[in-house]
C-alpha cells in the first residue's frame, strides 16, 4: 500500500486570545492543518542509521575496551610492549568477521577471542538483518502530527 502524498494534523489545544469564530461547531477539532506527507528516507542513509547514536558509541568503547584488554593480555604473556596499532588492526579484523594471520598461543588469548568473535558476530548478523529489512521495506521521515512539529518544519501556513 503506497502513502498518501499528504496527511491531516488534529491538534487538541486552545488558542488563547483567538479571534477565530466557526459557523458550524466542531466536535473535537480546534484546529486541522493539511500539512506534505514525509519523505522517503534515502537508501544510503540506511548505513547509518539502523542503529541509534548511542548504540554506534558503545560499539566504539567496546572495541577500544576490546583494544585495551588485549594489549594488557599481550603484554603479560610477551613480557613486552606489543604495537598498539597492530592490536587494533587484528582487532578490527576480528570484529569484522575476518580471520587474524597470527597463532594464538596462551588460553587467555583463545578466550579473548572467542568473546570478541561472538560479540562481533552478534553484531554483524544484527546490522545485516535490519540493511534486508531496510531494503524490503521503505521508510519515512517523522511526520508532523504537533504545532511543535510544525513549527520546527518551517512551512509556510
């Protein structure tokens, strides 16, 4: 079913000090305002927004938590400073489902790994599903249904 090109706003408020008078009463409606019909979101613009900008931060403080861990973890088995950069690039790799070219030796590091690889997969399959739901499904921007909505629309009335 394709959306209407247009949608009505009934807005329940009083208007103070209005110097509006109806011929015929009006039941429920105070005010009825014929406002576009949102837009189409943009299919690249899927990408990003399946999820919400808190769920982006906490996956970035997880990956870099992940960084921290692994180099603390690194550092004890090696007894020696690993390069923090190669750290986040095996890391990265890992939390994009990729395979690591090195040999894990210790069980500490097994198990880190495992973690990160259930967790990445867990995120990997989540973002998939919404980008097929997202290309099956269109969406819409939010549509105005409030004076507050209106207002912020900036459309002429």
């Amino acid at each position: 079913m394709e959306k209407q090109p247009f949608s009505l706003i009934n807005i329940h408020q009083r208007i103070p000090n209005a110097r509006l008078e109806f011929t015929a009463p009006f039941d429920f409606d105070q005010l009825c305002v014929l406002v576009p019909k949102a837009e189409k979101n943009r299919i690249w613009m899927f990408i990003l927004l399946c999820f919400e900008s808190e769920v982006w931060i906490l996956i970035a403080v997880c990956y870099v938590l992940s960084i921290v861990i692994w180099y603390i973890v690194r550092s004890v088995i090696d007894r020696k400073q690993p390069d923090c950069i190669l750290l986040a690039i095996e890391l990265l790799q890992i939390f994009l489902n990729s395979s690591i070219k090195r040999k894990l030796n210790t069980t500490s590091e097994r198990v880190f790994v495992v973690f990160v690889v259930i967790f990445s997969l867990l995120m990997a399959h989540t973002y998939q599903t919404y980008l097929v739901k997202s290309f099956s499904m269109r969406t819409y921007k939010k549509d105005i249904n409030t004076l507050e909505d209106l207002d912020k629309s900036h459309l002429k009335v």
